[in-house]
C-alpha cells in the first residue's frame, strides 16, 4: 500500500515544486529532501533570527556578532531542517525514534561538526544510519547550506 502525504498538514516541510512532502509504502515512511526554507513565507532560514528564540539559545548563540555570523546559518539551518522533520513524522503518526536513516547533503563538508551538535539534539540515544555527502549546490539559492532527507519505519496499526 502506499499513500501520499497530505499537502496541507500544518508544520510539515512543504515541497518547494509539485512533489509530495512524504509517502507512505507499507511500514516505511520516506521522506523528500528538507531545506531551511518556509514556502509559505517565501523565506530562507539564514540565521538565529530566523528561528525561535529558545531553539537559537539551545543550540549555541552567544550573542557575540563574530561567533553568531560564523555559526549561526548552518546551526539554525540544521535545527530548522530537522524540527521539519520532527514535526512531519509526527504528522505520519511517529517519532524521530522512528527514523532509521538519515541522508545528508552539505553544501560545506566542514560544516558536519556544527551540524551533528543540533542532530545529538533530535536524536539523544540511538542515532539513525547516515549518509553524508558533500555537494556543490541546491536549491533554490546559494544560501542554502544543508538539505536532510529521512526514512523511518513506523509498522500500520
């Protein structure tokens, strides 16, 4: 059996072009890539501003312009693709325990360390298999930094 995601779920990651979000194939729940963007906004996470307040303190802004500028796109980049992630799971009915592989493509190989701090975050025990490739761009700008796509299993009830 396989379905698609509903389109408009609230908080899902929202495709940027006609594709859907996730689909369902028996007890496996796949994932479209997720980029730090917010379609329905029309806006690219570039920074902690561009995140909540809470989730910039949890993952490390010091309020110190010349660490922030440095750090803050790919750490708030990586909190918002993996809150997305969060979030669609749960709206197929699972929890990021139930991620079973991530696929991660960074636009700077360099930037895994400062990623991986945010991933700890969502993934405090027992981390998914991962794939890690470095790539030279994505869409829909050279802002974008990171782009994470997830499979998870969550067996039909």
């Amino acid at each position: 059996m396989t379905t698609a995601s509903p389109a408009t779920t609230p908080g899902i990651a929202q495709p940027l072009a006609r594709y859907a979000a996730w689909r369902r194939a028996g007890d496996m729940v796949f994932l479209s890539g997720i980029i730090a963007v917010d379609p329905a906004a029309s806006r690219i996470v570039r920074g902690y501003a561009d995140i909540p307040d809470e989730a910039a303190t949890l993952i490390g802004r010091t309020g110190e312009f010349s660490s922030d500028i440095k750090e803050g796109p790919i750490l708030a980049q990586s909190w918002y693709v993996l809150d997305r992630i969060r979030q669609t799971i749960e709206a197929a009915g699972g929890q990021m325990s139930d991620v079973i592989k991530l696929v991660q493509y960074f636009k700077h190989l360099d930037h895994f360390p400062q990623y991986s701090r945010v991933r700890k975050l969502f993934f405090p025990g027992e981390p998914p298999a991962s794939t890690v490739v470095e790539v030279t761009g994505m869409l829909p700008t050279a802002d974008i930094l990171i782009e994470v796509e997830a499979t998870a299993y969550l067996p039909l009830r």
